[in-house]
C-alpha cells in the first residue's frame, strides 16, 4: 500500500492544492445533459404523469380512467392491477412485512401516494389527462405526530402489524441504571426536525426498451418483438445499486439492463437506488416497448423526498468534577408511510455515533422506528449523524449551564484523547484516530469567543433588546463504511487517459480530485486526463455516492490504479528503451534512463509503442477499506436574538472540520460551505410540516424557507488534519461534516442568548415564534425542557426485523 508519505512528498506535488473544478464549465456553458434533456433522435418518447392522492390516509374504492384514455395523445393509463403483484425493491427495507407497490394497491397512506400513471405523447397531454382519471376514496382517520402514533388508539397505517412501529431496538444492557451513582443528572427532551431534501433536481427517469425478437411458439419462425433489454437514463447517486435493483425487478439480469447517470442536479441522499415511481415507469416501459420519460415537478419532489424526523430524550449524569458517568437515550424515529428507512436511522447510525467525541462509561440506547401518514422519509446529508450530534452537542450543553461550567471546558473533561485511539465504543463503532481539543481550541479563537463573551455581557448588563448568544459543537461522525470500490484507466495511442471510478458524483468534483492523483502519479497535465462514470455499461462496478465515501474509497482505488499503469507503463518503456525496468524513472511525463541525460521517451511515445505491441495501456483495481473512517470536528455559531420578537439574525459561524488528507482545498471548503449552510438553515428556518389531517403546509418555496445568499454569513472555514490509516491516502469523509457539527452549533447559540432569561432548550427550527414562546414561558415559570416518554419505552416489544436494514 502506498504510503500517504510517499504520495505528498513528490516534489512539485499537486496534490494538497487548490485546482479549479475541472467539471465546471459544461455546467456554466449550458452543455450539461440531465435526464429531461436528453434527446433519443428520431425516436419518440412518451410522458408520464402520476394521478397523485389528495388524502393522507384512506382506501381506494374505485379508479376510473375511462375519460382519461380517451383524451387525446394518451397511450395508456396504468393502475396497480397493471403493475403486478410484486412490491419494488427499494434501497433499503426496514421491515420484511411492508412492501411498498409502484402504484398504491387497495390503500392510500399519505398526501401524493401515486394511484395511478398516464402515458401520452405529450406531457401537455399527460397532465390534462391525469386531471380526468377519477379516484373514489373512503377516507380514513391520519396520524401526523410520531409519539402519537404511539398511542393504542392511533390509526393504524397497516392494521395486519397490529402496530405502527416498524422496528424496535432494545438496549442488552436495557436492566442496567446507567445514571446510578451520578452527582447530577441532567434531562432534555428535544426534536430534530423533518426536512425537505430540496435538490434543484427532482427524480428523473428515461427509459429505452431494447427490443428482440421472440421466436414463435414451437421454434419455426420469428414472433412478436419482445422487451429484451433496457436501456436508463437515471437521476441517481447510485447507477449500479439502482441496475441491480432493476434487474430483479423485471427479471432481466447481467447486461440487459444499462444505467446511466448524466448530470444530476443535487442529490443530498435523496436519490439513493431506485424508488417506486421508477419501477412504475419502468414496468410500462415494458407492456408499452416504446420509450418513456418521467421528471418531477417541484411539487411532487417536495412531496417525495423527506427525511430526519427524531423525538430523542435524553439523560447525563455527572460526577462532581463533571465527568460523565453515564447516558440514557431513548429515541423516536419518523419513517412517514411505508415504513421509509430514514425512520431507521434512530435505531442505526445515530444510536452508533451516540457517543459522540466523549467518553461515556455507561450507555443505555432504546429506539423505535414509526409509520405515520406522511411522506415516507429517506436519507439526508449525514442521515442519522446529525441527529445523534445534536442529541449529544445539546444535552453537553445544557449540562455545563446546569452546573455553572463553560460548555467548552465540560467538553475537554470528557473527550476522549489523541492517545485512546483506536477506541471502540459500545455499539461497535471502531474510531480510527481523532484530536478533539485541538480542533476546539482553533474553532474557539478563530471566532474570538471571550471577546463575544464579554460583549453578551455588557448587553445583558444595561437589558438591550438584541441579545448575543455563542453556541459550541463538537462533533465526531462516521463515513466511507469500509468496502470496495472500483476505479479503471485506459490509455490511447496518443497518451490520453480516460479515468473511471464507481463513486458517482452530484457536484462534489470527483473528476478534478480523481485527474489530480493521476496526474500527480504520472506527472502529466491534467489537459491529459477525462474522467467517466455512472454507465454501468463502461465503468465495471461500483459503490455509487454516499457516506462521503468517494475519495477515501474512490479516491483510493483510483491512486490504486494510477500507481500499477505506472508500474505498467515502466515495462513498456523499459522495452522501447532497450533498458531493465529499474533502470526506468518517469520525470515530469517523460520516461529517462537513470544516469543517462537526454535520454528516454515521452508518454506519448510509450503509449503508441503498447498499442502497436499489444492491447495497449490498461489498468482495473479494485481497493478495499477495511472499517469507517471517523472525521470530527468543532463549529462555534454566534447569533443575535431580539428577546421582544424573537427574531434570529447569524452573525458569524466558524467551522473547523478534520478529514484527514487533503487532495483539494478547494473542493473541502466548498463541502464545508455548503454542508455548513444545509445546517445553519436547519436550525434556523428549515422545517416540513403538516396539518392534522396530513395535509402538507410547506409543500412549496412560499411556504417551506430555504435560505438566500443574503441570509447567510461569509463562512469561515479552518482545517485541521489527522490522518487516517484506514486508506492510503489517509483520508476521511468530508461531504457530510459540516452538516452534522453546524446545526447543533447554532441552535446552542439561539438558547445561549436568552438562557439569562430562564430558556434552557428551544426546538427545530428556532424560528421567531418558537423562541418568543420560549422567553414567554421562562418569565412565566412555566418553561420545562423535559417530559416523560411514551410509555411503550417501558415494555419495548420484541421485533424480528433485522439491526442493519436491508439493502
């Protein structure tokens, strides 16, 4: 394995500096092809349109399409009698007793279930004639909140479970008291909000039957023509996931089935494999053998990508030097309709990162999974990291005010040391290597904390109405999840290299950090290098995107790649050269005898002179990581709080985030700019809601805030770097960091600036109403940041499902 040493000591490195996105300029120019803009030539493509449930909760009596088959244009209208009896292969499935249909079968269980889909030449045509499909639904009672689903009188989304809790985990440790023995325990009851995934691209799916021709019955002749294969454009972060699952979804296996992956616009999770508007659309593909395209509209992607959702309550104890002693957590995790794996994540990656950067002796995690009549809920950037930090970072906080301790000071007590690693923690998290304090001790200076202190102070002196608060996270997170991944090289004659890999990118520059370790090894411009992915039919395998995972995985199998055409092309040059290999050193591109001045041969050569012996230059490596690797970090947040309206307005936000080695400065900072905003929005404005009937009351731009450029602060963004040993380059995950440290640090600092007045906890988002009612209850007496769980807690039932989803 190459030393992360050897590859940033080559003199004249280009590795570790700032190289412009080589991906860019199609996307400024206007040549990037998504999948609504991909043209199939003289073939014509139909448009399909889902007939979508204005109900939360209810069952279909009767769906007319008799007037909607008969508009013009239209070619088919499908119900999920015409889809079969098979439920879609999803990504992940979180209980084996509930499938999810393409089309919803006998039952509505929220607001934009698809009932059925019109195909028509045009998407004019499509859309008029979905407003005549005529859908006759008895409703049903819905159940919005997640505790409330809960209840014993709850509405039930499938009545067969008898519940809707769709996975449980209880703690083995569950007879233990873990807060036994403690000097002081501390309590907080708090949410973590639902979130509209928001990517400027919905889902989108092209589809191109492959016809064959079916011999006929008896083998004499030739019979009808018959789907063989197909041919799919994908908006997706995972293009060989998603042929996998399509493939057992029609029974075409191996290369029948090709995904292709153009540009996306955005994904943060949302477009993880395949879904079940997918399978619609590909199904009929499949009855019609004629092409089909189908891409969201605003509306719907609001309406179909939804995630996070948590109730957590959590308890720390202290012993009288504010040392931890132990934690209790028990949590609730919102899966929407169909049992949507983001509801998992209470019970997966924020109950393994619910120890966090400290050292928690003792630990009690219970968690249950719920149905509700909402939006099945999916992945998020971090999916469950930032739950579990916010659960962690907010609950430290509130401890040091309880005890009367500076919030940093009660962190550095109880992180763990430089020295500890590797630690294992109880849920068999294996972290590999981490420095804490200092990335605190930097995030700390850099935004000039006593200085705000001692203005907070004043202010809080002389009573102004704009209050100062400064808000702390420190944060430890995991990505990569060990595995394998792919990455090719292949040379043309004329020195060329295309490089692929089997990470898939949205935007976050895999073919500038990917040409750089090539280029870097090969000492060739990265002029020289293209890079390919997402076509299943050229890029052999491959892992997709997610759990900034790309350059420790990708990243090293390419540099896995790159080092053995090195290995590769040196034999080659050593027989053009009429040399032994060791005597061949590669300088700057060119090929040179050691000792021999002026002697040798250039790339270019060396590549032609493979073509004309052989099959020319070609590498395929596939790298395994074994075990996650562990970022960390500290961000500080300081905000202004108008105490009389309650108004917030961000002042300055600090992030210090460690991912180990770093290819590309530029591309870092990007990820922590906009993983930092994704999370500052959170806490501030961010939240999907819904009425009691499941009725969606943010489904649009007007209603659900995204924030603006004006509404955010310049960003400043510090590294530290702690290598890891896990892969060669020495990296971690960055794509998903400053969203789990940001939020947290936010939020803490909205409570930090009215805790003088008796607030200890306000929830997601901390929007004007929700801190003016927080100052209102604390003057009151009234304000409390604990209550009892449900009681279910007490009896946890004993499930069958299984601890990791299936995937």
């Amino acid at each position: 394995m190459t030393s992360v040493e050897s590859i940033l000591s080559t003199r004249g490195s280009i590795l570790g500096t700032e190289v412009r996105r080589v991906e860019d300029p199609d996307l400024l120019l206007g040549r990037g092809r998504f999948v609504d803009n991909i043209d199939l030539g003289d073939e014509e493509v139909l448009s399909a349109v889902f007939v979508r449930s204005p109900v939360a909760h209810g069952l279909i009596s009767e769906v007319d399409t008799s007037e909607a088959l008969a508009a013009p244009g239209v070619v088919a209208v499908l119900t999920a009698h015409d889809m079969g009896p098979d439920p879609v292969p999803l990504f992940a499935q979180i209980n084996e007793r509930v499938d999810r249909h393409p089309l919803a079968v006998d039952r509505v269980r929220f607001v934009g279930d698809p009932v059925a889909l019109v195909v028509a030449r045009t998407r004019a045509q499509a859309v008029d004639a979905a407003e005549l499909v005529v859908v006759d639904y008895e409703e049903l009672p819905a159940v919005v909140d997640m505790e409330e689903a809960l209840a014993d009188d709850a509405p039930l989304q499938h009545p067969e479970l008898g519940t809707n809790v769709a996975l449980a985990v209880r703690d083995p440790d569950g007879d233990v008291d873990v807060l036994e023995g403690a000097s002081r325990v501390v309590r907080l009851r708090m949410e973590n909000n639902r979130m509209a995934t928001s990517p400027i691209e919905g889902h989108a799916i092209l589809v191109r039957p492959v016809l064959a021709r079916e011999r006929a019955e008896g083998g004499e002749g030739a019979g009808a023509d018959v789907v063989g294969g197909l041919d799919v454009w994908l908006a997706s972060q995972h293009p060989h996931l998603a042929r996998r699952l399509i493939s057992r979804w029609t029974g075409l296996e191996g290369e029948a089935v090709r995904v292709r992956a153009p540009h996306v616009g955005g994904a943060f999770g949302g477009k993880a494999g395949m879904v079940a508007e997918h399978a619609a659309v590909i199904r009929t593909v499949q009855r019609l053998g004629r092409p089909v395209r189908w891409a969201e509209t605003r509306s719907e992607t609001m309406l179909s990508m939804s995630s996070r959702g948590q109730v957590q309550y959590v308890e720390l104890g202290l012993d009288e030097h504010a040392r931890i002693t132990g934690m209790r957590a028990r949590v609730v995790g919102d899966c929407g309709a169909h049992a949507g794996y983001g509801g998992s994540y209470a019970s997966g990656s924020t109950r393994t990162m619910s120890e966090g950067s400290y050292r928690i002796p003792r630990l009690r995690y219970d968690a249950l999974s719920v149905m509700t009549n909402t939006v099945p809920t999916g992945a998020f950037r971090g999916a469950g990291r930032p739950e579990a930090a916010a659960m962690l970072e907010r609950i430290v906080d509130h401890a040091a005010r309880e005890i009367g301790l500076a919030p940093e000071e009660l962190r550095r007590r109880n992180f763990l040391a430089p020295e500890d690693f590797p630690h294992e923690t109880k849920f068999g998290a294996r972290y590999d290597t981490g420095d804490y304090a200092k990335a605190l001790d930097a995030a700390l200076e850099a935004a000039g904390v006593e200085e705000v202190r001692a203005e907070q102070a004043r202010r809080r002196e002389t009573g102004e109405p704009l209050q100062l608060g400064v808000g702390i996270a420190s944060y430890v997170e995991i990505t990569g999840f060990g595995g394998k991944e792919y990455a090719g090289i292949r040379v043309a004659p004329d020195g060329h290299l295309t490089v692929m890999a089997g990470t898939s990118a949205h935007g976050q520059g895999h073919a500038t950090a990917f040409s750089m370790l090539v280029a870097d090894q090969l000492g060739l411009p990265m002029e020289q290098i293209s890079y390919v992915q997402s076509d299943t039919a050229v890029v052999r395998s491959g892992g997709g995107t997610g759990g900034a995972r790309s350059v420790q995985l990708g990243g090293s199998a390419v540099l896995g790649a790159a080092v053995e055409l090195r290995e590769q092309a040196t034999q080659v040059a050593a027989d053009l050269l009429e040399v032994a290999a060791g005597d061949v050193e590669l300088v700057d591109g060119r090929f040179g005898v050691r000792g021999v001045p002026g002697s040798g041969a250039t790339w270019e050569q060396v590549a032609a002179h493979a073509h004309e012996a052989g099959d020319g230059l070609s590498v395929d490596h596939d790298f395994h990581q074994d075990g996650a690797t562990f970022p960390f970090g500290t961000h500080v947040s300081v905000v202004e709080v108008d105490v009389e309206t309650g108004r917030v307005r961000l002042l300055r936000h600090v992030a210090v985030d460690d991912c180990g080695t770093v290819i590309n400065p530029l591309l870092v900072r990007g990820q922590q700019q906009g993983g930092a905003v994704q999370g500052i929005s959170q806490a501030l404005w961010e939240e999907f809601r819904y009425d009691e009937s499941g009725q969606p009351i943010t489904s649009t731009f007007a209603d659900y805030l995204l924030p603006s450029a004006a509404d955010v602060v310049q960003l400043d963004t510090l590294l530290t770097a702690t290598e890891t040993d896990r892969n060669p380059l020495g990296a971690k995950g960055i794509g998903e960091a400053a969203t789990v440290g940001s939020t947290p640090a936010v939020q803490s600092a909205v409570i930090d600036a009215v805790a003088h007045l008796g607030v200890r906890h306000i929830d997601l988002p901390c929007t004007p109403e929700r801190v003016h009612i927080a100052i209102h209850q604390a003057l009151q007496g009234e304000h409390d940041p604990w209550r009892e769980p449900p009681a279910i807690f007490g009896d946890i039932p004993d499930f069958d499902a299984q601890d990791d989803v299936e995937v």
